[in-house]
C-alpha cells in the first residue's frame, strides 16, 4: 500500500514537472515562464524527499523557489513587458523543427545507453541507513571529505555578488546627452 | 526503496533536460533562455541526487548542493547582464545581440 502511494505521488510529480517545463518554453509571456519555472522546481522538490534528499528538497525550495526566483520575477517586473511571439506559433519554422529533432536525439541516445547498459544495476538501490541526506550527515561530509568544494563555492559567491555589483553599478543609460555636450550645444 | 526505481527517474531527467535544450534552442528571449537553462540544471540535480540514492551515498546530495550555488551564481551575472541591456534600451533579442561592445 505504501509502495503504491508513492508511487501515486511520482507520476503526479513527474507530470507536474514535465508540464511546467514544457510550459516555461511555450510562454510567450516571461512572466507566465518565471511563475511555471516555481511550479517545475517545487514538482522536483517532492521527487528529491521520495529519493530521501531532505536537505537537498529544503535547499531547492529555499534558495531556488524562494530568493532565484524572487530575482528573477524583480527583473521581469523592472523590465517591462517583453512578450514575444511563441514558438509553436505561425507554423513549423526550420528552427523550430531543427531544435526538437536535436532535443529528441539528446532524449534517444539517453534512453538507449541506460536500456542497454544499465538495466538490471539501476533496480538494485544500496540499503541506506536512518540518517540518510540529513543535515547533520551531509554537513558533517561538507566539512571533511568535500572541504575543498565547499571553500570554492564560497568563493564562487563572492565572485558573482562583486559581478552583479559591477554590471549593476556601471550600465548608465547612453543615449541621454551627458552635460558636456549639452553645454557645448 | 519504494516507488519507482532509478531508471524512471533518469528517464524523467532526460525528457527534462531535452525540453530545456528546446527552449535554449528555440527561444530568442535571454530572459526565457535563462529559465530553461534552469530547467537543464535541474535536471541534472535530479539525476545526482538519483544516483547518489541508488549508491547510498551522500557524494552525489554535495555535488547538487554546489551546482545549485553555481546556479544562483549564473542568475545573478545573467541577470545583471539583462538589466544593463534594458537600461541602454537595448532590444532583448539574443539573435539581434551581434556585438559586446558598449
């Protein structure tokens, strides 16, 4: 019974996240995009809990739902309307067809190598103990074994907090005229 | 392990990353290509955190955890680089994007 609830919740997941994601391409609107990306990220949310991933389903709706997506509705709002035409609209164009057959062959070659190469190795999962993606556990590994990654991502922050400050700080509007040349005129 | 088993949830990841591919191909909106890049991340994610419970380590939950960083990180040069072009009213087309100069 238990087994057949979670199973319940997977494919209701899985559709979530496959129908906002085909939903964030289709938009023409980014806004409607933005709100449908919340939608797909929440959807995987629940897939990484069924994969006993608490601390990573925390971080996903904390850091990705909440202050990404926060930033990126702020700059869709401060940008204006921005609607484009849909792709799917005014008929097959080469792009269109082009970028689905590409699309499609990223997904076949996939499911082809894990059907041939990894069939029965992928339905024997380790046993796992009660601790299993807790905090406590994935700190304590942050701490000792990925020491190194964990001081890189630090820094890989400060980096793009000083570039965001940068690009935000610098870009002045250039087609005011700058009073130099109002005072020359 | 109950419900499916892994090769559902790489299945599921590659249809994911194939529709974020799409999406990166075919939209011309940087904003809407950022979003889908998201989408490709994820799926990613999806398929560390798979793997890291089909070995029963926690290797593959660190690894997400830095990609999600590295994620917010792109948002925010990404970001910054679309909030300078719509200040200098630049039209948000990555197609009519020919130069970088300022």
């Amino acid at each position: 019974m238990a087994n057949f609830l979670v199973w319940v919740v997977w494919v209701v997941a899985a559709f979530a996240s496959l129908a906002s994601a085909l939903a964030v391409v289709s938009f023409s609107n980014p806004f409607y995009s933005a709100l449908s990306l919340i939608g797909n990220l929440a959807s995987l949310a629940v897939l990484f809990l069924l994969l006993s991933g608490e601390f990573v389903a925390a971080g996903q709706v904390l850091v990705y739902g909440g202050a990404v997506m926060v930033m990126f509705l702020f700059v869709i709002a401060y940008l204006g309307d921005k609607t484009e035409e849909s792709p799917w609209s005014g008929g097959p164009s080469w792009q269109v067809v082009g970028a689905v057959l590409a699309g499609g062959a990223i997904l076949a070659e996939v499911i082809v190598v894990v059907g041939l190469k990894a069939g029965n190795f992928l339905s024997s999962p380790q046993p796992i103990g009660r601790s299993f993606g807790t905090p406590a556990a994935l700190g304590r590994l942050f701490l000792t074994d990925h020491l190194l990654a964990f001081e890189v991502t630090s820094i890989v922050l400060l980096v793009a907090a000083v570039g965001g400050v940068v690009l935000g700080a610098h870009a002045r509007p250039v087609d005011e005229p700058s009073p130099e040349s109002h005072a020359r005129t | 392990m109950r419900g499916p088993d892994v090769q559902w949830y790489v299945v599921l990841s590659a249809i994911l990353f194939s529709t974020g591919a799409i999406g990166v191909m075919l939209r011309r909106s940087p904003l809407i290509i950022l979003l889908s890049v998201e989408i490709m991340l994820n799926s990613a994610n999806l398929l560390l955190i798979a793997f890291s419970r089909l070995h029963g380590r926690e290797d593959g939950q660190i690894f997400a955890i830095s990609v999600m960083a590295v994620a917010a990180s792109e948002v925010v040069v990404g970001l910054g680089l679309i909030v300078a072009l719509g200040r200098r009213h630049v039209d948000l087309d990555v197609d009519k994007l020919r130069t970088l100069r300022g």
